[in-house]
C-alpha cells in the first residue's frame, strides 16, 4: 500500500515523540527536575510526568501540567507557531501570535509586541508551545518575553506531537478545515450529530457520541481500522458536541483528530447538495 509523503511524516512524528517520552520515563534527568505539580509525593511517575529535561532559562511543563494549565484562567497559553500552522491543529484554549516581520522561517520567532498588547500584565504566567523536542520557536519567543519584562514564561517544549501522542485532542479552524478536506481524499470527516434529518455534512460518517465511546463505529467501518494515524476532522452542532466525540475517538487509540469548535451552521460549503 502507498501512503502519502504527509501521512509517512505524521506517522514518524507519532512514532518518535512516543518513543522519546517513554524514553524519558523514568530518565536520569528526573533527579534534577522539580517534583511534579499534579503528582503527590511518593506517587509512580506516569508517561504525562515526562519532560526533555533540558536547562533553558524558561522551564518546561509536563504534560500532566500542560493539562492543569489549560483548566486555570489565571494562565494563558501560547502557540509559538505560525498562524497556518496553528489553524491546521492546535491545543484547544491556545492563542495564535503573529510573527515578527521580516523573519526567515528557519528563524521564525512570534512577536512580543502583538502579546503586549493582548496581556499587558507582565507577571501572568505564560505557556508557549510549537512543534515539540527540537522545535526552537517556543525557546526563541520565550527569551523575547523574559527581555521584555515578563517574568512568569513556561514551555511545553514536548509541544503538539508528545500532545497527540499522548490523547491529547486538537482544534481545526475553518479555513485549514475546508482547505485539507479539499486537497487529503484520505481525511475522515464525523459528523457528530449522529443519525439526523437535519442538513447533511457531504461525505461524512455520523457518529453519535455513544457509538464513539463503543466499539461500533470501529466495527461496521465508520472509523478507519486500517490506519489509526488517519486524520480525523469531527463536526456536531456545538463545539462542545465535536469535542467529546472528538475525544472519545482519540480515546481509542486514533492518533490524529481535530474538533471544530463551531457547528454545522457554520460550514455550509460542507453542507451536502439535494441533487
């Protein structure tokens, strides 16, 4: 069977992150980490306690903490990616930050100015993330925050591979939605909605949430068996509705779903046609 170059790369970064965290489980590293936040004294590390353990002056999260961040309004968390990058797939509650101009993209780097403008208070905590262990935008834009004054800066350097890897669902903004649905005949769209009379997504598989968190829609063919990286795109009336379709489907062990945090009404040039 062929696979297509960008489904061999999605796999090998699946592949890799695993690998390299279960690596770090338990690593030599651990000595010298803080204990975890999420993790009371005495207790077994588990796989989302894993961190590179490397010495950038911005600290890294696990992705235990990453999990509390995101629950926290106190906190904000950052992509450090560029905006296509951050619509095609990203943590859900992040936030997109323009580039600085004038950037080679082996050098890009988000610009502390757009965040000064969104978070003017320098001492709230910072998460910034981008393509995970040897991705540098997180480690570059977290040493412009820290220059310009902001004294709370944290990384999830393990960043949006370790994430998936781990059962961490992501977010799809429309116009990457529309575009990838267009140009990867591979994709899989859900319809979340399940069994409706109501206006039709073209070319989607209705699961419902209760056929999601069960083995039917892995048995009659609606979920793709045959590669658990396929990408996954899931749609309902609510976001709310995708989302926990969406991760009832990571939940079984798919490796590549994105939610839209709209509803159908919202993407009708995905409506089916009456022919």
């Amino acid at each position: 069977m062929t696979y297509l170059p960008s489904r061999l790369a999605h796999r090998s970064a699946a592949l890799t992150a695993v690998a390299l965290i279960v690596a770090l489980i338990p690593a030599g590293n651990a000595a010298d980490a803080e204990p975890s936040a999420t993790r009371p004294p005495g207790s077994s590390a588990n796989i989302l306690d894993g961190t590179l353990g490397d010495r950038d002056a911005s600290p890294e999260l696990t992705t235990a903490e990453m999990q509390v961040a995101l629950r926290d309004p106190a906190v904000v968390i950052l992509d450090a990616r560029p905006q296509p990058e951050y619509a095609v797939s990203h943590i859900p509650g992040a936030r997109s930050v323009p580039g600085k101009p004038n950037m080679a993209a082996s050098a890009y780097t988000a610009d502390v100015s757009a965040v000064i403008k969104m978070i003017p208070d320098r001492t709230r905590r910072l998460v910034l993330y981008c393509n995970g262990l040897y991705c540098g935008r997180s480690k570059r834009f977290a040493a412009e925050l820290r220059t310009h004054g902001y004294t709370d800066v944290r990384r999830y350097q393990l960043g949006i591979p370790a994430w998936r890897a781990l059962g961490g669902v992501t977010q799809v903004e429309k116009s990457a939605l529309l575009a990838l649905l267009a140009r990867d005949s591979t994709a899989v769209l859900i319809d979340a909605r399940g069994s409706t009379p109501r206006a039709r997504l073209a070319n989607a598989k209705s699961i419902a949430l209760a056929d999601a968190a069960t083995a039917t829609a892995k048995d009659d063919g609606r979920l793709p068996m045959n590669d658990h990286n396929t990408r996954i795109f899931v749609i309902g009336d609510t976001g709310a509705q995708a989302r926990a379709v969406a991760e009832a489907i990571v939940h079984d062990a798919f490796h590549n779903v994105s939610f839209f945090d709209g509803g159908v009404s919202d993407v009708p040039e995905l409506v089916a046609r009456d022919p």
